[in-house]
C-alpha cells in the first residue's frame, strides 16, 4: 500500500466527534426506552443496532486514513485506542437497552432513571471533551470528571442492587434488574476506558 505524507488531522478528530455523537444518539434511545410501554421497547432497541453498524464505519474510516497516512496528529495506537474505545461504548449502550426490554420489567427497576442521568451525563462530557482534543490535547478535566461519575456509578449500583425487591417481584425479574444493573456499570466501564485513553495522550502531549 502506498503511503502519502499529508496530513489528516483535521479529519480525524472530526470522527472523533462522530463517536461521542453516536454514543449521544444510544443515549437518546435509552431515554425514549424508559419511557415507554415494554410491548414497544424492542422496536426501540432495535435502532441501536444502526448506531453500533455507523460506530463501526467511523472506526473503520479512521482506519483506513491511518494506513494511508503516516503522519498522524497524536501518537497512531492511541489514536485507535480512542476510536475503539468510544465505539465499544456505544456497543455497551446497547446491551443496557436490550436488558431494559426484557419482557419482565411491567415498570422498570428502581434506580433506573439515576443510571440513565449517569450515562448521560457521561456521555455529554465524552462530546465535550471531542470538541476540545484538536485545540487542545490536554483534557485532564475530563479525566478528573469521568474518574468521578464512575465512582458515582459503582455506588448507585450497589443501592439499586439492595433495593431491588427479590421477594415480591419474583426470581425472573430479580434475574432482569440484575442484568440492567450490570450492563449499566459496564457502560459506565466503557467511560472509564475512554477516559484512561484521553489520560494518557493528555500526559504524553501536554
């Protein structure tokens, strides 16, 4: 493959921002999905599959650029690192929607809509912190404040895991908020990578 010198900066961090868009559009779908009545909720999640199926191309023009240049702004496997990383995030949205549908949940479990607030609020700081990393590489805020929702999300999870009420809900529902509350933290995970990514070129670059 024949490689050119002329750098693509702008274009990638333009994808970047198309990463954390997605992960802003899953968000969105989790929202509508806790809103609605539960016969709906899988023709809901099923758009989820588009985000993830647009996640995938993002990464793969990012791909395609690096292998056809080797100039890059930041070093080339952080680069990918951060790339899969946010559309591994998206993947983790939609799990936690496909166990929001769950056929158990007449209401959803207790809790849910802290979580989803979480993600949110997660993922607004993911869009954010894209929006910066051109002009300035250096986003140790967004480390300091993902680090902080994340620790915020291992306690809300283990207050729902003690609220959920086992007993009088029935062991198929138990099984259910069960598995919203560990797609939640491994959505909240999945923050917690792209942070240390952006960690690590925030201490390289600056």
């Amino acid at each position: 493959m024949r490689l050119r010198r002329m750098p693509q900066g702008s274009v990638y961090y333009q994808r970047f921002i198309e990463l954390a868009e997605h992960i802003l559009e899953a968000n969105l779908v989790l929202a509508e999905l806790s809103g609605i009545p539960v016969d709906q909720r899988r023709d809901a999640v099923a758009r989820m599959e588009s985000i993830c199926d647009a996640a995938d191309d993002t990464v793969g023009s990012i791909v395609r650029i690096m292998r056809e240049n080797y100039l890059t702004p930041l070093d080339r496997e952080d680069m990918y690192a951060l790339a899969d990383s946010l559309r591994e995030t998206c993947y983790r949205l939609n799990a936690m929607g496909f166990a929001m549908s769950s056929s158990a949940f007449d209401e959803l479990p207790p809790g849910l809509l802290e979580m989803l607030a979480l993600l949110s609020t997660e993922s607004d700081q993911t869009l954010r912190m894209t929006k910066r990393l051109r002009p300035k590489t250096d986003q140790w805020e967004y480390v300091v404040t993902i680090d902080q929702l994340h620790r915020r999300a291992v306690s809300l999870q283990q207050k729902v895991s003690d609220a959920v009420p086992a007993a009088r809900r029935g062991l198929l529902y138990l099984a259910a908020a069960t598995q919203v509350s560990e797609a939640f933290i491994a959505t909240s995970m999945s923050f917690k990578d792209v942070e240390r990514v952006v960690a690590r070129i925030a201490l390289k670059e600056s």
